[in-house]
C-alpha cells in the first residue's frame, strides 16, 4: 500500500485506470472491425475504414500513454512529494483533446490517419470542410499541452529533490566517479521519459501549429519533408515512451514480491542515458523509404535502431530474470503479467531490428510486418503492463485475490495475441499492405486468422476489466500495516 501518495492523486490515479481500461476495449473493437473487413468478414465503406483506423492508431498509443503516467506517478510518490493538482491537469487536458479528436472523426469526417501528415488536413479541409481537421489538430494539441505540463512539473520536482536530470540519471555515478548506487530505477525512467517526450511533443507542436496556420491560410506553407520528420520525431517518441514509463512498475513491483532491491548500479545507469539518446535518434527508421533524406540520417536510422533494443530492454530484461530467479516468489496476476510482459517488449524489438535495416525496410515498411512488430510491443508489452498494475493497485489498495478465472484469462490474452501478432508478421513476410481498406483474396485468410485472434482478445480484455472494476468496491477499505499493528496492541 503506497502510503506516500496523496489521498486524491490515488483517486486520479483510479480515473486514469477506469478511462484506460475501457478505451483500451474500444480500440481492440476498432481493430476487430478493421480486420473483419480485409477479410471479407464485414462490409464497412472505405470512409469508415479510414475512420476507425485513424480512432484506433490514435486512441491506441494516447490510451497507453495514459495508463503508464498512472503508473509513473502512483510509484514516483513513493520517492517525490507531488501535487495531486497536476495529475488532475492533465486527465482533464487528455479528455477535452480526446473529445476533440473524436468529434473530429466521427462528425466530420477526419480519416487522414494519427499521422495527420502534411499537407493532408489541409486537403482533407476542402473535401470534408476545415472543421474536422481543426477539431483533430486542436485536440492533439490539447492533450500534448496536458502531458507537456506534467513533464515539466515532474522536471522541477526531480531538479529539487535530485539537483537536476542529469543526477537523477545518475551522471555523478557514470561520469564523476560517484560511489554506490543511483537514484531508484522509477526515478530514473521517469527522468529520461521527461527528457525523450518534452522533446517529442515540442516536435509535434510545431508542426501541429505550422498544419493549421496552413489551413487558415493556405498561403502559409512548409516544407513537407521537415513536416514528416517532426511528425514521426513525434510519434514514435512519444509512442516508445509509453513502455518507459510502464516498465516501472515491473521494477517497483517484482522487487517487491521478490523482497529484492531492483538497485540502479552503474550498468543500469548507463543503460538508461543510452536508451535516452537513442530514442531520440532513431523515430529516421521511418524515413529510409525516403529518397530526399540525406544518407548520413538513414544511417543513424539503421544503425541506432539496431543499438536501440539492447541497452535497457536487455538489462530490464535481464533483470527481471535474475531478480525472479530462485526467489520463491509467490506468482500471482500482476507479477504473471509483469513477467509476461518482458517477452512481449523482446519479441516485439526483433521484427522492429530487421525492418529497421534499409534493404528490408524498402520492401516491408509499408506492409503488416510494421503492425505485427507494434502489436507485440503494445499488447504484449505496454498493455500488460498496465493491466498488471490494475491488479496491483486493488491488490495493495484494497484486497482483490488471484483466482482461477485470472489464471485462464492471462492465457487466454497472450495466446491469442500471439496469433493476431503471427497473422500481421505472416501477412507481411506475403507483402500485405497494412493501410489498405480492401485485400486481396491471397491476403484475406491471414486477416481472417487476425480478426478471430481479435475477437478473444476482446474477451480476455472485458474480463480483465470487469475484474478491476469489482476490485475497485474494496479500495480504501484496507487498513494501513501501521495503524492495525496499533489496532493489535490495544
């Protein structure tokens, strides 16, 4: 039971999971009913197609970004005095700019994807009208704005506690000789998550702002090429970010079952400032289709996308393996999904290594092979790691207990993830383009394998979440350890 955290962050903190877990649902639905329709299952418009996938890319990688700042802030507390008002800030910013995209899509008509690449919204402005693309724009701005704040709240917080972010990521242990261990590893992520995603949504930002000058005045232009890199500068940052701020709670939980200190030593240090660089470097692997990016850029798109997977994936990795190993510890949901969710961040890094490799890229970037790599990496990844801390939270805040249905619903999600995940990369290694409404027939059956794995996916999701919802009843019931060891004397 965090006792540290203040009583209505906690409260916030059940807000962020609530709207997590039910989005999360949406989007799977999203995703079912894209694949149904490439495999000859459903018959929905091509509009439409274009609107749920624009929903689902977007809602996917915001929803996941919402559950992982639970999860940073719940854990930080224990180390940090924060401002509960800050939390509330940005769950109240992430629904007004949610609402806004979906106005956008749904009522008018926005369907140029989470890539909003220009000049597309202002095309998409003289088909559908510009308020759609201003709705969508606006609303992204919104909820950059709400994360934009928490980061910069959480800088100065770590910069008076720690003395700046180069000490809460350990700089005087890896460049001034400093003896003994870091900062704890919640602070260190957070530290490079502040880092990475301020980056990343000042990009974003800037193009955001430069996407609707452009529509308000055509006149006003930019060049595309500099829009595409601050646009997936953006993206992938900030959707590579979602598992830095989740995987703190596999630090902070399995060292807690295991009665082990996950203990930032040099070497995890290192890791961190490594995985902090790289990710700001490596979003160029997008761009090596790209005849007009310089050459030394595509390099670095290569070669740091390679170096990228290793530092903190292997030593988390690691980690949880030696950390586990031996412990007797007890296995119960979270540790099983923590656990679990190490092989989904894996496995999910290997096809991004071999699309990452320019000769491969030219001819499977634009394929399934790029969603089967982001599906194992998310659902596998992030997502079971913000499901995992569901239970966590009720277990420790409340009194919830594994049982049975726990025990088949966690195989049943990662079985049939495995299979959605095998029909992308299959329909990939088949050359299956992955932004096109309607297939081919040699394409269909892997579509058909994707949406059935789809449809269990969904179930273990519900089940999942009316779990965490009956939990809920029992939060704020348990007595502190303190206060009924005082109850037990008297």
């Amino acid at each position: 039971m965090n006792e540290a955290i203040h009583p209505l962050a906690k409260k916030t903190v059940v807000w962020h999971l609530a709207v997590t877990s039910l989005v999360l649902i949406l989007m799977m639905i999203f995703g079912v009913i894209m694949l149904m329709n490439q495999g000859k299952m459903i018959s929905i418009t091509p509009q439409w197609f274009y609107k749920i996938m624009t929903a689902h890319g977007t809602g996917m990688v915001g929803i996941a970004a919402l559950g992982g700042t639970a999860i940073l802030w719940y854990f930080l507390s224990k180390y940090v005095k924060l401002n509960p008002a800050i939390l509330i800030v940005n769950f109240f910013l992430f629904l007004t700019g949610v609402s806004m995209v979906l106005i956008a899509i749904f009522v008018f008509d926005f369907s140029d994807g989470w890539t909003f690449l220009y000049p597309l919204p202002a095309q998409s402005a003289k088909m559908y009208g510009a308020a759609g693309a201003v709705f969508f724009l606006s609303g992204m701005l919104v909820l950059g704005i709400g994360f934009l704040i928490l980061y910069m709240y959480l800088a100065a917080r770590l910069t008076a506690v720690y003395g700046g972010l180069g000490k809460a990521l350990g700089w005087d242990i890896i460049f001034r000789g400093k003896k003994g261990y870091g900062p704890p590893a919640a602070v260190v992520a957070t530290a490079m998550v502040i880092i990475t995603n301020s980056t990343a949504l000042m990009a974003g930002a800037t193009v955001l702002a430069a996407s609707l000058v452009n529509i308000i005045n055509p006149a006003v232009t930019m060049d595309p090429l500099l829009a595409k890199h601050l646009t997936y500068a953006f993206g992938h940052i900030f959707a590579n970010c979602t598992i830095y701020m989740a995987v703190i709670a596999v630090y902070e939980v399995l060292s807690e079952y295991t009665k082990r200190p996950w203990k930032a030593n040099k070497v995890f240090l290192i890791a961190w400032n490594c995985s902090t660089l790289f990710t700001l470097m490596i979003y160029t692997h997008h761009l090596l289709m790209d005849f007009a990016v310089p050459k030394w850029m595509l390099i670095i798109g290569q070669v740091f996308s390679y170096a990228n997977g290793l530092p903190v994936m292997v030593v988390t990795a690691y980690g949880a393996l030696m950390i586990v190993y031996r412990s007797r510890m007890k296995w119960d949901f979270a540790s099983s999904l923590f656990f679990l969710s190490m092989f989904g961040w894996v496995a999910g890094a290997i096809p991004a290594i071999i699309d990452a490799t320019i000769v491969v890229n030219h001819v499977m970037h634009n394929t399934k092979w790029v969603p089967g790599h982001f599906h194992t990496y998310m659902g596998m990844g992030v997502v079971a790691m913000i499901i995992g801390f569901m239970y966590y939270f009720n277990k420790t805040e409340g009194n919830q207990e594994h049982r049975g249905i726990d025990t088949f619903t966690i195989a049943l999600y990662f079985a049939f993830f495995m299979g959605l995940v095998g029909s992308f990369l299959y329909a990939g290694g088949i050359s299956a383009p992955r932004r096109w409404a309607e297939h081919l027939p040699q394409w269909v059956l892997s579509d058909q394998v994707g949406a059935v794995s789809g449809i269990f996916i969904v179930l273990a999701a519900i089940i999942f979440t009316a779990r965490f919802f009956s939990g809920l009843r029992s939060v704020g019931r348990k007595v502190p350890y303190q206060k009924s060891q005082q109850l037990a004397e008297k």
